[in-house]
C-alpha cells in the first residue's frame, strides 16, 4: 500500500528529477544577437535588418553570434566584425553610430584648433571631406538626431569653424 502511495505521488507531481535549467549561454540565433546588441549599441534599423540577413545567409558561427549579443558598445561589435572576418560595413563600422561620428568629429575639432595657418586648415579640411566621402560609401542612412544629438553637432561644428578661422587669420 505504501509503495501504491509514493507511487501516486511521484506520478501526481511529474518527474522526481528537476527540470534542467535552461543555459544562459544558449547558442543565441543571428535575430537574438542583433537584436541584443542593439539594445546597447543603438544601432540603425536598416544596419539591424541587414546584420541579421547577413548572418542568416552566411552563417556566422556561434561564436560570431555570441560575441555579438555580448557586445556591451559599437567598439564591441567593431571587434566581433574584426575577429570574425564578418567586415568593416553596417553594424561593424567604426563610424556606425552618432557616438562614433561625434568622436571623429571632436578629433577633427582638435585637429583644428591646434593649426597655426591656412596650410594646416587645408590640410585638416581635407581630411574631413575624405572621411565624409567615406562614410556616405558606406550606403546607410544617416542617423536619426535627437534635439540634444543636434545641438551637441551644432556646438562642435561652431567651434571647429572659429577654430579654422582663427588660424586662417593668423596666416
């Protein structure tokens, strides 16, 4: 009698056993590892779509993927893209996000600031356009700007320009 009874117990209750926990570590699929970095690294829609179509038709490894849903900021998934060999475009570019853009820009602006004559402005200038002609080869749209993102560009963009001007005035 007592067996029939833990009998009925353990049958009422389901498995003696604990159910195995689920792996934090599971192999995540490319939609959850694009869509997870991009909680933290704000990307662009179109860069989201595209990252996950590219790692559907390419494969990437789970390594590859999970490198990417562990990426903590774009200079993360700059070093997943470079580790992986998955490329230099869309989510992997240095310039990917407005972050990126602005501290291109701020180093330009110190660039700037530090010429003694139109020579050195030039120079500088130059290498600005090369950068902007680089990143519209790059086929994204551009960011979307909140009203502080432009503010923050405005203020940049101002001090580079009195910066150029003060050093072309000094010539």
């Amino acid at each position: 009698m007592k067996l029939l009874a833990v009998a009925l117990v353990v049958s009422a209750c389901g498995s003696a056993r604990p159910a195995a926990p689920i792996s934090a570590s599971a192999e995540p699929s490319c939609k959850t590892a694009v869509e997870k970095a991009n909680t933290v690294a704000k990307l662009r829609d179109r860069d989201v779509t595209l990252a996950i179509g590219q790692c559907d038709q390419q494969t990437w490894s789970q390594q590859a993927r999970q490198c990417i849903a562990e990426a903590h900021a774009t200079t993360d998934l700059t070093a997943c893209g470079t580790k992986f060999s998955l490329g230099k475009k869309g989510i992997f570019a240095d310039m990917a996000t407005l972050e990126g853009m602005f501290t291109a820009m701020t180093d330009y602006k110190v660039q700037m600031c530090a010429c003694k004559d139109t020579a050195c402005v030039t120079k500088v200038s130059d290498a600005m356009t090369k950068w902007g002609a680089e990143q519209e080869k790059m086929d994204r749209d551009p960011p979307q700007m909140s009203e502080e993102d432009t503010k923050r560009f405005g203020a940049l963009g101002e001090a580079l320009g009195t910066c150029a001007q003060q050093a072309a005035a000094k010539h």
